[in-house]
C-alpha cells in the first residue's frame, strides 16, 4: 500500500469521526465544527503524514506505526520475506480500517466508560454544568437526566423531600414522583423554583468565602426574608424559599405579588417558624393580590411583659382590596385579645387552604367588615373562643375545613354576617357547632354538625340563615336551637342521636323546618313552646324515645304534610294553651295515641291520616277544645277518638273506621261536638258514652260497626240530632244504667238488633225519629223460645190427657 493511499485513508476517518461526533452532540455549534475541519486540512496539505490523535482518541496500533514507517523510507531495499509479512499486514489494516468506519464510536472512550463512573462523575457537577453536559452525545443526555441524580441535587439545594411544581401565578403542590406524567418530575421542579431567592442564615457568608465551590450556579442567599423581599421587589417573578429555621420579630408587610415558601425536609411547615411579638406577623396590604404564602409555621407570641395592646394583631392580616392565597401553613396565635387570622375591609378575598389554625388564645379566624375570601380544607381546632366569627356582612365561602374541640363555639356568625359554609365537619366543640345572632344570614351546606357539649346549630336574637343537607347528630342537647324571633330556614337534613330533642324552638322562635329526617333523639323530634310559630312541613320524625312533635307554653306553628311514625310517645302533643294548625300530616305506628291534646291544648287537626297506633289515633282531655276536621282515623287498637276528664272539641266531616275499639269515646264530664263524620267498620261500637260524658252529636253516618252504633251508658247525657246509624251488628242506639238523651230527627235502620234499645228505667227525649227495617233478632229470638216452651208445654199436657 502506498504512502498516499494510507495517508488519504486516514484523514477520511478522522472525518468521519467528526461527522459522528456532530451528529451525537447537539450543542456543538456550526463554526467549531468548519474551524476543525479546516486546520486539518491545511495540516494535511502541509504534512502527509498522520497527525497524532488526543482528546479521548485511541493511540494507534503498532501495526499502524509499521506500516508508517515503511511507506516514509523508499529507497531501502526489500527482503522478499518482508515483502510478504507487509503485504499481510496491509490486509489486516484494510480489516480494520473497515471495521472502525462500520464502528465510529470505538474510537472514542466516553463509550467505553461504564454508566456507573459516569453518574458519580456527574454528581459532582452544577446544574449548569450538567446541562452543558447533556448536550455532547446522547447517551450524555440519557445519563445527565438520570433521576436519582437530580433528585439528590434538588434536595441538596431546596431541602425538601417531595418535588414542588408550579401550576399557575399562586398554585404550588407537592408531587409524588411516581404518580407525575413528567419524565423528570425533579428535573422539571428544579428549573421551576430556579428564578427563586433563598433565606438561610449563614448561608450568604458562606457562599461568598468559597465562591470556587458554586461555579455553575446562579443562586441568590439572605439572611432574613426583609432582605429577601427587598431583593426580588421590582422582579417579574418574585420567589423567596426559606429554609428550615426560626425568624422572629421582622416587619413583614407584603405590598407585592411575591410568593414565600417554606423549604424543609419532610414537607413539615413546623420546621420553618416565623415569629413576632411585637406586631402581627405578616400583612397583607393593597397590591398583593398573587402573593403566596406556604408551607410555613407563622405564629404571634405577645410579650406578657410588654404593655402595648395586642388587640389588633395577629399571625396574619389580610387588609382591603387583596388577595393573596395562603396555603399548608401552620397558624397559631397566642394573644388573649386577637385572631390568628384577621381578614377584613372591602375587597380582602384571600385564598386559605390547607392551613391549621389551632390552639389560639383568642378566635381562629375573623372574617369582619364586608371582607370575602376562599377558606378551603383548613383544621381549625382548639381554639379559646370560636373557631371562625364572621362578622358585619362579611360573606367568606368556607370549604372541607374541619372545625372541632373549640373551648366556644365552633363557628359564631353574628352583627349581619353572612357566608357560605360547604361540606365542613364541625364536632365536640363545648358550645353549638354554629351560632348565628343578631341578623347574620350564613348558608350551611353539607355540613356534618356533631357530639357538640350543647347544641349542634343555635339561631338567636333574630338571627337567620338556611341550613340545607346537613348532617346533625350525636349533640347534648337539641340539635337544632331557634329563638328570640330568630327565623332561619332548616331543610334536607338528617337530625338524629340527640341526647335531648331534634329541632327545639322556643322564645317566639320561628322558620321553616322542611323535608329533614328527624329520629332516634332521645326527647321530641321537634318542640315548640312560648309563642314560637314555625312552619314544619314535609319532615320525617320517628323512632324517638319520647313523641315526635311536641307544641306546649302557648306554642304555635303550621304542621304540614309530615310523617310522624314509631315514636315511642305521642306522634303530636298539643298542650297549655298551645294552638297549632297540622294538616295532610301522617301520623301513623306509635306506640301510644296519634295526637294527644290536654291541660288545654288547642288548634286545627284538619286532612291528616292517623292510623296504626297501640292507643287512640287522637285523645282529647282537660279542657283541650281542638278542631279536629277531615281526618282519616283508623287502625287504632284502642278507640278511633278518646275525649275524656273534661275535654271539648269539634269533631267534624272525619272518616273514623277500622279501630280496635269504640270509633269515638266519650267519658268523664267531656262535652265534645260530633258532626258529619263517617265512623264505621269498627270491631267494637260506633260512638261510645258513659261515666257522665256529654256531646251533641249531629249529621253524622254511622254503620257496620260490631256493637251499637252509639251507646250511651253510666249517668251520660248527650243529644243526638239527624243522625244515620244503620247495618250496624248489634243495636242501633242502646241507653242504659241510668243514662239519658236528647234523640231528635235521627234515622236508625237495618240493624240486626233492635233500631233504639232502652234498658228499664231510661226514658230519653224522643222526638221524629224514623226507626225501620231493623232485624229485632234479640226480640224474636226471645219470642220463638217462648213459642217453643209453650208447645212443649202443650204436648206434655196432650200425653198426660
């Protein structure tokens, strides 16, 4: 092989080389790769023979420099032998020639280093210099975007365990890295916090003194985040990390869309405190709308010692006309005198989320002075007083937060505050769950209100707001508390496990209590008293260990189209000079009477359907004097209607079948008013009188029943007047023991006992009766024996003859 031939065959290796190397390195730029292909030209015009590679190239073989050294030296002669041993040699470097062409990168070590040593080489790099890195070759790349290695250099520099992405102006979220559809979630966190200055005492000095040690990053340090935040003010992207620490008494007031976070392993927002004693701990004022505040322990630590008034600080202030969101903190306040979070003035709309606001001094959170805001999955808990106030038409939208073991009440909306409280979990709070007072108008949505040391919602001092779709249960006394002319709106909730009653409304209370399920409370489903006047409608009130409703002390109310069932009382107790109007109720499986009226019990029972109940469907005594008018009363296994001790009525244009027992009674002086009532198909009597019972009964039909359709017995006396009694089993009137009556234009007819029975003695006022088609059977029954005797008699006397 000649000189030239070998020589022009090398240099189109080493070009093909560079062509290899241009084609695996997408950060070599145009003008390098033209400036090394044209000194190598030069040097090959200028020198023929083969320049000596460096830089990660191959020392050539021996055989190469043989065949070299043979082709430089031509005039010395050539043994055959040697000729020979050439000519094999050439051929081997021919092989070889072809094989590094087919295999380019066999040239180069980096291929020839393992993954292992370049990683740790790696590891050793900044960030920048990683990068730069990444762009030789492509295996580079694959290698300089390893996981675990970005992963330890972005917890080394931002100390945090998880990483942290940027999903809009204030939205930040850890990630868990197998769940992320990121490629490099640690990579890609990185560059995002990368713009951001970093508070970590000490830190500054220390990279000033060794500034050969940070070649390849660009990061800024502070001691305090005062310094902080005068050194990102004017940027585009304003971003402060501060690092595990504690930082006490700095005038933090954020007039600025700049966002704080804490960085410390573990997510912990404990491990970065930021402190003061002397002022609120941060403010937010006007222009701060994208600020950014998370992952930190902010806490106000009042010198005792000290006597300036702390009633106006706190962790957080939040003033008019902004609003920054503040996330994943942990706020704790311990001034006697004022909130951890106090966000007030028009236009103050923070966003709070994921914070805890726990174990303050004073109140948790205070919405106040027309203010708004988003307040999202906060646990707010054990705080002296309540754990929210909302005050003064403020109207904040309260979120998932939950809200338990208060030393107060659990939230204390009053003075027109308003709000909208969704899905929240408010427990063992010592006083209600929610109080609202004095005109405040809040929305209580999806709410489960529960086990609190006294009621679950108390609305007083006229008070207002629309409990809708909660859940509220398990509380020491009632679950629902109205009063004071309060008039709230308390509809599709679950109200149930109360240690005392359901709903308690009293003291001129009022509202509308609507299409709740209300049960298993140990006293009344609902209780009305002192003049209080709500409307009940579409409720189911049952399985209570007392009654279902109870109306007592001059209690009113429209009681409408509600199931009352299974109570272990009274469905409805009507009682002291209370006068309730209930209609189209159902009132049915009690294990005593349907409704009960007494010691002067009124109102209106009009359009309902009582039925089923182990004692009366109604009962009426003491001077109760109720309308009862157009019920259905039927199934009762004692009487339909029970008037007795003095009790009155008007009992009208009612349909009274099916009952165990007498379709109404009548005892004891009572001196009710029957008219146009059906009472029929009943297993015992009609209408049942005696023991010096009274009543005018008129129009009414009664038939079929078992026994007489009106007995009066026992010193009674009432007046029957244009009566039907008719296909009754027994006697269609029977007057015995002494009773009396006014009978007057009634029709008594096809009865199978006699139409009017009359034991000896009675001689009641009769006057144009019509009495027909009864059967008489006791009559011809009597007869036909006595028949009967005196044929037999007749016989014998025949066979004696």
């Amino acid at each position: 092989m000649s000189s030239s031939s070998t020589t022009s065959s090398r240099v189109g290796l080493r070009r093909s080389g560079r062509k290899n190397r241009g084609k695996y390195s997408g950060s070599l730029s145009e003008s390098a790769s033209t400036a090394t292909s044209t000194s190598t030209s030069s040097r090959n015009r200028t020198n023929n023979l083969p320049q000596k590679t460096y830089s990660l190239r191959r020392k050539p073989s021996s055989i190469n420099q043989d065949v070299d050294q043979g082709t430089s030296v031509k005039s010395q002669p050539v043994p055959a032998a040697k000729v020979a041993k050439r000519s094999k040699l050439s051929a081997q470097e021919e092989i070889h020639t072809k094989q590094t062409v087919a295999n380019p990168e066999d040239n180069f070590l980096q291929f020839h280093v393992p993954d292992e040593i370049l990683l740790n080489i790696f590891s050793y790099l900044k960030e920048k210099d990683l990068c730069t890195a990444a762009c030789i070759c492509k295996r580079w790349k694959t290698l300089a975007n390893d996981l675990t290695l970005w992963k330890n250099m972005y917890q080394s520099v931002y100390e945090m365990s998880l990483p942290l992405l940027v999903k809009g102006t204030t939205k930040f979220h850890f990630v868990q890295p197998e769940k992320s559809d990121i490629e490099n979630v640690w990579k890609e966190s990185f560059k995002q916090l990368y713009h951001g200055v970093h508070v970590k005492p000490g830190y500054a000095q220390r990279v000033y003194e060794n500034p050969d040690s940070y070649v390849g990053r660009n990061m800024q340090y502070f001691d305090t985040i005062e310094e902080a935040l005068s050194a990102v003010e004017g940027q585009v992207h304003q971003l402060i990390l501060v690092h595990a620490g504690i930082y006490s008494n700095e005038w933090l007031y954020i007039d600025t869309p700049v966002c704080i976070i804490g960085a410390a392993f573990g997510n912990n927002p404990d491990s970065v405190i930021i402190e003061n004693s002397k002022e609120s701990t941060f403010v937010f004022m006007e222009n701060s709308e994208d600020a950014y505040l998370g992952f930190l322990s902010i806490r106000f630590t009042p010198d005792t010692n000290s006597q300036q008034p702390h009633h106006k600080h706190s962790c957080i202030e939040v003033t008019a006309n902004c609003w920054p969101t503040i996330d994943s903190c942990v706020i704790r306040s311990k001034s006697q005198v004022g909130s951890a979070v106090c966000v007030t003035g028009k236009g103050a709309a923070p966003h709070i989320k994921n914070c805890i606001i726990s174990d303050c001094e004073n109140v948790g959170l205070f919405v106040n002075d027309h203010a708004q805001g988003t307040y999202e999955d906060c646990e707010i808990s054990g705080n002296a007083l309540a754990g929210i106030w909302v005050k003064n038409f403020a109207n904040p939208v309260i979120r998932r937060c939950h809200i338990h073991h208060g030393r107060d009440v659990g939230i204390f909306t009053f003075d027109n505050g308003l709000g909208y409280f969704d899905s929240c979990n408010i427990h063992h709070n010592r006083i209600a769950g929610f109080e609202v007072k004095a005109g405040a108008n809040p929305t209580v949505v999806g709410c489960e209100i529960h086990h609190g040391q006294t009621g679950g919602i108390y609305v007083h001092e006229n008070g207002r707001g629309e409990f809708l779709e909660n859940k509220i249960h398990s509380n020491t006394f009632a679950g629902v508390w109205v009063t004071y002319n309060s008039d709230p709106t308390i509809r599709g909730n679950e109200i149930f496990n109360g240690h005392q009653g359901g709903v308690y409304i009293f003291g001129e209370g009022r509202g509308l209590i609507e299409n709740n399920d209300i049960h298993s409370n140990a006293l009344a489903g609902i209780q009305i008293r002192t003049n209080s006047n709500p409307i009940i409608r579409g409720n189911r009130i049952h399985d209570g260990q007392h009654g279902g409703i109870y109306v007592h002390e001059k209690g009113k109310g429209l009681i409408i189209e509600n199931e009352v069932y299974s109570n272990t009382l009274a469905g409805v107790w009507v009682t002291t000079g209370s006068c309730p109007e209930l209609r189209r109720n159902r009132i049915h499986s009690g294990k005593q009477v349907g409704v009960y009226f007494y010691d002067n019990g009124h109102g209106i029972l009009e359009d309902n359907d009582i039925f089923n109940h182990m004692y009366s469907g109604v009962q009426i005594r003491t001077g109760s004097n109720p309308v009862i008018r157009k019920n259905k009363i039927w199934g009762g296994q004692n009487g339909g209607i029970l008037v007795y001790n003095g009790g009155l009525g008007i009992i009208e244009y009612n349909e009274i079948f099916d009952n165990a027992m007498a379709g109404v009674w009548i005892k004891t002086d009572s001196n009710p008013t029957l008219r146009h009532n059906k009472i029929h198909d009943g297993r015992d009597g009609g209408v049942c009188i005696f023991n010096g019972g009274r009543g005018v009964l008129e129009f009414n039909e009664i038939f079929r029943n078992t026994q007489a359709g009106v007995l009066i017995s026992s010193q009674s006396h009432p007046s029957l007047k244009k009566n039907r009694i008719y296909d009754g089993l027994a006697a269609g009137i029977e007057i015995t023991n002494n009773a009396t009556a006014k009978l007057d234009g009634n029709i008594v007819f096809n009865n199978k006992f006699a139409g009017i029975c009359l034991a000896t003695g009675v001689e009641p006022e009769m006057k144009d009766n019509h009495v027909y088609d009864n059967k008489d059977a006791i009559e011809k029954a009597v007869k036909s024996d006595a028949e009967r005797a005196i044929r037999q008699i007749g016989m014998q006397f025949v066979s004696t003859v």
